[in-house]
C-alpha cells in the first residue's frame, strides 16, 4: 500500500536531492503501511497538477470569451503545460513571487495566483470567470464541431449552459432553423454526443476483437508506457456501444501519440482531438472509440474509474468520504490534508479503503463491494 507523507518531512540523513538515490521504505502513522521514498517525489506532484488543470480551464473561459482576451488564453495554456512538465512539487518555489519566476513563463499574476490556491484551495479570479462563461458547456470544446464560436452561439442563441441542454434542444429539434446548423452538421453533432449509441451496440465477442486490434497497434506506438481496454468492454457486458482505451504517457509525448493515433489504419472519422484525448470511427463498423491519456502514476485511478461500473464508482465514493478521503480519476485523497495517498493502480485504491480487488466484470453496483471489504 501506497500513501503520501507530508511534503519536506525527510527522514533523518535524507533530503529532496537524495530521493532519487535511495529506495528505503519509511512507516507513516499506521502500522504496516508504507511507502517507500522512489515514489514519494511522483506523489507530491498532485498540487502541480491540480494548478495545471484549473489553469487549463482558465484558457479554455478566455478562448470562449474570444480573440480579445486571446493573450490570456495563450498565457495560462502555456503555464498549464509548464506545470504538467515539471518534475518538482511547485510548493518548492511557491515562497515568493520571485522563486517562481525563477521557472520561466511564469508572470508575477500569475505566479500570485499559484500562492493563492497553495494557501486557500482556489483562485478567486477564476471563480468570477466561471460566472462569465456557461462553464459545464465548456467541456464540449475539444470535441470535433464544437469550438468557440459554435458554443457562445448555442448558448447566446438558444440558451444552452451544458451537454444536457444540447441534448435536450436536439431531441427537441430546438436547432433547426438556426443559421449554420443543418441537419448534417446536427447528425454529427447527435454521434460526437454518443446520442445513437443504444441504438449502435455490437456483440461482446465482436467489440474484443475491435478493441484488442486497435489497442495492439497503439501498444506498438513510441512512448506510449501502458494501454488497457476499460469501460463496459472490460466488464464485459454482453453489448457494447462504443470502446474505450487508456494510456499512460509522459506528457511531453502525448500529443505527438494522438496525433499517430488518429492516423492509424483503419480510423475513418476523427470525432475529437486534443492533447490528453481522442475520439474516432474505426473499423468497418464504424466503431466509436474514445482514447483517454494520462500520468503513469494516475494510470489506476484513472483505469478504475473509466472501467466503472458508474453505480460501483458511486458506492467506492461514498466509502471513501465515510474515511475521510475524496475518491476520482486522479488518484485517492486525504481530505484533511490534500494528500494523494494512493492511484498508481487499481489494487492501492481498493487496498487503501479497506477492500479486496474486485475483477472488472464483477463490478455492478450491487452488493460486490460489501462482499469484498476486508474484515
């Protein structure tokens, strides 16, 4: 079992320029839980990607707003990948606003703003941001027809704020008649929405053999460390309505490996693109597959929570915050401190609150998990 000790409190005779040298594995708090000291540098990167990502919706409210604030965009985009490249915990330059321009790209704003979420949790300009901008309709824009610009039309025009009312307005018919949106552009709309996907399910024998075609030709693709099947082809559910695949990579490779995957043989439509994602039609059947790449060590996290079952993710929360963690894609959280205590893999998430590993396919939501916890 994985867990975090508080950042800086080196053992005796050991410091931040050591780590990498040794391999001791160090008791924390309870017994016979531990951690050993290769991973605890990995570990302590959670606050570096937390900033990463809320600065990466900052960009993504400023494109939204439009080329006025362009710059702004451009700023926080590049600040999101600086923090997503560093291999130190940015509290180690976080003293002072001139430690932190000591790492390039980082402005004296913004550097006040990583101090102010290291010390409160939040970024209060980005809070009134998100009252600027319909921010759940934000998430739509890195899918394949749904920039900028087509979402402050949706939203100014037929006052959508997010997926649900698009999906409301289109099952409605509510976009017709609307300059730009006809119904070609609306049917690609409906399948880059997944909104046809129960009438599209395909044999579990036919989604394997998909799947696992496609998932060997990315395993073959440069710095791609790790890639799993997840969603309901992993549980195996009897039909399938669309397949996902997972990815660990280095972030400084991923780009370059969703761009070869969408040019991988056998891709006929891409539906969506962007540096940690990837969304296409592949084979004769035209199967939609939805790619997800991320940190090595948020691989298992991530695999646990994109395999599901939804109602077994719910039941895994609510046991989590019952134990004073908070549970999610990126890895499991001790709420008290922030700490990332565990998420390298599957087995810590469930090691760690108290439940033996529960196989993919057994994962229903039902009473799997009360027959699992340890005793």
């Amino acid at each position: 079992m994985t867990i975090i000790i508080p950042p800086f409190d080196y053992p005796h005779g050991l410091n931040a320029g050591s780590l990498s040298t040794f391999n001791t594995v160090i008791p924390y708090i309870k017994p016979t839980v531990y951690m050993t000291v290769a991973t605890m540098q990995k570990a302590n990167l959670h606050h570096n990607m937390a900033l990463a990502r809320l600065f990466h919706e900052m960009s993504e409210c400023y494109r939204y707003l439009g080329p006025t604030e362009r710059f702004r965009a451009i700023a926080y985009d590049n600040v999101a990948k600086i923090l997503h490249n560093m291999k130190e915990d940015i509290r180690a330059y976080a003293s002072n606003i001139q430690s932190l321009d000591q790492l390039g790209g980082i402005g004296e704003s913004i550097a006040e703003k990583i101090i102010e979420y290291l010390n409160t949790g939040k970024i209060e300009t980005f809070e009134k941001l998100k009252h600027r901008v319909p921010f759940e309709l934000l998430e739509l824009m890195d899918v394949t027809g749904f920039g900028p610009a087509t979402l402050k039309v949706l939203h100014e025009q037929k006052g959508i704020n997010n997926r649900k009312d698009l999906i409301q307005a289109m099952e409605e018919n509510k976009l017709a008649g609307l300059e730009g949106f006809g119904e070609r552009r609306i049917d690609n709309m409906r399948r880059a929405l997944k909104m046809d996907k129960d009438g599209e399910r395909i044999p579990l024998a036919k989604a394997e053999q998909i799947g696992k075609q496609l998932l060997g030709r990315i395993r073959a693709l440069p710095g791609v460390i790790r890639a799993e099947l997840a969603g309901s082809l992993r549980r195996k559910k009897e039909t399938i309505g669309d397949i996902d695949i997972l990815i660990a990579a280095d972030t400084k490779r991923r780009k370059k490996i969703v761009d070869q995957i969408v040019q991988i043989p056998g891709i006929s439509k891409v539906m969506a693109k962007g540096s940690t994602k990837a969304s296409v039609l592949y084979g004769e059947n035209k199967t939609q597959v939805d790619v997800r790449l991320v940190h090595p060590y948020e691989f298992g996290s991530a695999l646990l929570y994109l395999t599901g079952s939804k109602e077994h993710n719910i039941k895994l929360r609510i046991i989590a915050r019952d134990r004073g963690y908070k549970i999610n894609e990126y890895g499991l959280y001790e709420i008290a401190s922030g700490n990332r205590v565990a998420g390298d893999t599957e087995e810590s998430m469930y090691d760690f609150l108290g439940v033996s590993y529960i196989p993919p396919e057994q994962r229903l939501g039902k009473d799997e998990i009360e027959e699992h916890l340890i005793r």
